[in-house]
C-alpha cells in the first residue's frame, strides 16, 4: 500500500468524523507532508512519538476545526500514485481551487508547498492537493 496514501486518508477519515486527533506510521516521508499541513495552517500541531519497543513510531496528528466545529480541511486529494507518478517542473505546477489549496511536492531540495517551489525555481513529484 502508498504510505502518503495511507496517511491522507487517515487524516480524512477522521476530519469527517470529527475526532481530535489520529496516528499514522512514522517515516519521514510522512512527517515532512504533515510539517507542511502544520505550516500551511491545515491541521493543528503534530507531535512524533516513540516508545520502547517500536523502534518505528507513530506521528499524532492534531486535527484543526473552526469554533463552529467545521472541517479546516475541505479536500484532499493524491496526485502522484504508486501506479502512476506525476512530475512538474515549478512553470507546470497547476493552480488549484484559484490559489486557495495547496499542492505539495517532494523536490530535491524537500517537501514543500507550489509556492515555495515556484520562488526557488524547482520542480520534483506532485504529492497530493489540499483544500
């Protein structure tokens, strides 16, 4: 199975339902996709735990919502698939929802937002779009 995948799902599934908080398998894949979420203002915090005897551990996602109780998170939605990997360079990076979600990108310079990679000139892997 896709670990992004994985990871956006969970995150949508418990957007939906309206849980505070989820966890996911930690890779560092996944922990920079989520510091992307945190800085877009996306989810809430993140916080990376390990315990003994999982050397692998678990990253607890802290869901955001307004003071209403609506989703932050509208949409998300993966790109780049396993089956089928979608390269840009920054001049192709589609414009989504007319600027108002982000798409992030694994570059070679890290995972970043179309925007950061648009001012540093880079292209890489369209990860997933957020709205």
């Amino acid at each position: 199975m896709d670990p992004i995948s994985d990871l956006l799902t969970r995150i949508r599934n418990s957007n939906v339902r309206q849980h505070d908080r989820v966890d996911v398998p930690m890779s560092k894949m996944k922990l920079e996709v989520v510091r992307v979420l945190k800085d877009e203002g996306f989810i809430a915090n993140y916080k990376s735990l390990y315990n003994g005897n999982n050397k692998r551990g678990t990253i607890r996602v802290f869901l955001k919502y307004s003071p209403t109780k609506e989703c932050v998170i509208r949409g998300i939605k993966r790109v780049s698939k396993p089956g089928l990997r979608v390269y840009g360079s920054y001049k192709d990076i589609p414009r989504v929802r007319g600027g108002f979600a982000v798409t992030i990108l694994s570059t070679s310079q890290g995972v970043m937002t179309d925007r950061q990679a648009k001012e540093k000139k880079v292209g890489g892997e369209i990860l997933c779009q957020v709205w």
